[in-house]
C-alpha cells in the first residue's frame, strides 16, 4: 500500500535552525550527506540490473530518457548534457526531459508537473519506441508528470526505471526497474534539493558512467573520446598520449590536432 506522505516529506532531524551558528549549520548538513553513500550503496543490485538493461538497448540503436520535474528534472538534464563532452557521443544518445520545458530548468513553471499526459507528449516529440529505456526522476516519488510518462511507457512496452528517494511510492510501482535510496528527513524539512539531490546525482553519475564504460567509451581508465572543447582538456589529452604512448609533449600535441581525439591518435600511431 503506498503511503499518504513521502518519506521525503518527514520532519527534520533538527530544529530552531535559525538559531545555529554557521559552523552548527554546515556540520549538521554535513553530517546528513555523510549517509547518502550508504543509502545508494545498498540499491546497487537494482542499479546494476536497470543498466544493463540500458547497454543493449543503446547498443542496438536505442536511446536513454531521463524525466522529472523541478531539481529533479534539472539533475537529469545535467547528467545527459555532461554525455557528449565527456564520452564523445551524439547528444541524441542520452536525453533529459523537465517538466515546464528548458524554461524550467532556471525559473519554476506553474503546475507543470502537475500534468500526468504532457511527459508522454514530451517523449512522442522525439519518436520514442520499444527500442529506447526511459528512467523517471522524483524524489518523492509522487511527481504527475514522471508517474504519467512512465505508465504511458510501460503501457506501449518501453523498458523503464526510476530513482526516487521514498520507499514504496507510486513511482517506484509503476516502474519496471526501481531504484529507492530512502535518504530520510532533510536537513530544512521537505527540501529535497539536499540529500535527496545529492543521491540522485550520484545514482546519475554511476548508471551513465557504467553505460559508456560498457559501451567502449573509457580506455583503461582514460576519457579517450572526450570533446577537446578548451585549452583544459586539450592538455588533458596530450597527457594521455604522452602516457600512453610514451612520446614527447610536442610530438603528442601534434598528433591530437592531427586527429581530433585521444583514441584515433593512439591507434594511428600504434598502426603506424
């Protein structure tokens, strides 16, 4: 049975905040993030069959959504537009969708997640099919608009999985593949852009970073398809020739801007 109030929404552990010093306040908080690691570390097992459930279908030509509403939705949108820089794929490989659209992601949108169809329309906007994963992002696990979509997905045989931080929540049920990292009371009550947050970001980090480790697209422990896209990683690139290849900085500058990224030049070089 699912409970009437999430377990995002329970009273905080503490009170009069108001009334603690600066270095009361950072302490408390940061004595709440430090249980966040645990939380996820026992969700493993779901978050290890959710991606690989996603590298096949990825691997076949299909796509990852993320969905979600207010912080949510902005961690899900960050997470797919961190993909292509880091990993070098096309942008249309992992997707975030929010709530109220790209004007949400920097100002609150009246009601928009308040609308359990508009996710399915969202998803239909770019051809969504059995071949795609679609993962719901709520921390309450309540959000219209992230249960809508994923019933909608499951309903036309869409794989779906969700990261919520409320343990039995519609999400979570109507989801193929949950995954609740119960984070408890907040350290300001119901501020979920906290622990809450801070899980779903790590759970993010972890199901993309497997999926292009999985996907061919880390070299031993190296970003070898990264975008060159400042003076940063270009240097950062140049390391890695030079490491791998063990050649001098110069010689390894030049066969960068000769090929564009660290994989072509090491394998031009190695069969050359």
């Amino acid at each position: 049975m699912n409970k009437k109030n999430p377990d995002t929404e329970k009273v905080s552990n503490y009170d009069h905040l108001e009334k603690m010093n600066t270095l009361e306040l950072l302490s408390n908080i940061n004595r709440e993030d430090q249980s966040v690691a645990a939380n996820i570390n026992k969700q493993i097992p779901a978050i290890e069959k959710l991606v690989d459930i996603i590298v096949p279908k990825i691997e076949a030509g299909g796509r990852l959504f993320y969905i979600g509403a207010g912080t949510s939705g902005r961690l899900g949108v960050l997470d797919a537009s961190e993909i292509p820089p880091t990993f070098g794929v096309s942008p249309g490989i992992v997707i975030g969708l929010i709530a109220g659209g790209d004007t949400a992601l920097r100002n609150a949108v009246e009601n928009a997640e308040d609308d359990t169809r508009q996710a399915w329309k969202d998803l239909k906007a770019y051809d969504i099919s059995k071949n795609d994963v679609v993962i719901g992002i709520a921390a309450s696990g309540t959000t219209p608009y992230v249960i809508g979509g994923i019933k909608d997905c499951r309903e036309k045989g869409i794989a779906t999985g969700c990261i919520t931080c409320s343990s039995g929540s519609p999400l979570a049920e109507a989801s193929e593949y949950p995954i609740e990292v119960v984070t408890g009371p907040e350290f300001v009550t119901g501020s979920t852009r906290m622990k809450a947050g801070t899980a779903q970001k790590m759970v993010l980090n972890m199901i993309s970073t497997s999926v292009m480790i999985k996907l061919g697209r880390v070299k031993g422990n190296k970003m070898v398809d990264m975008q060159l896209s400042n003076i940063k990683l270009v240097g950062r690139g140049t390391r890695m020739i030079m490491e791998e290849l063990h050649i001098p900085e110069n010689e390894a500058r030049k066969l960068l801007k000769e090929h564009g990224s660290v994989r072509k030049a090491i394998d031009y070089y190695k069969e050359n």
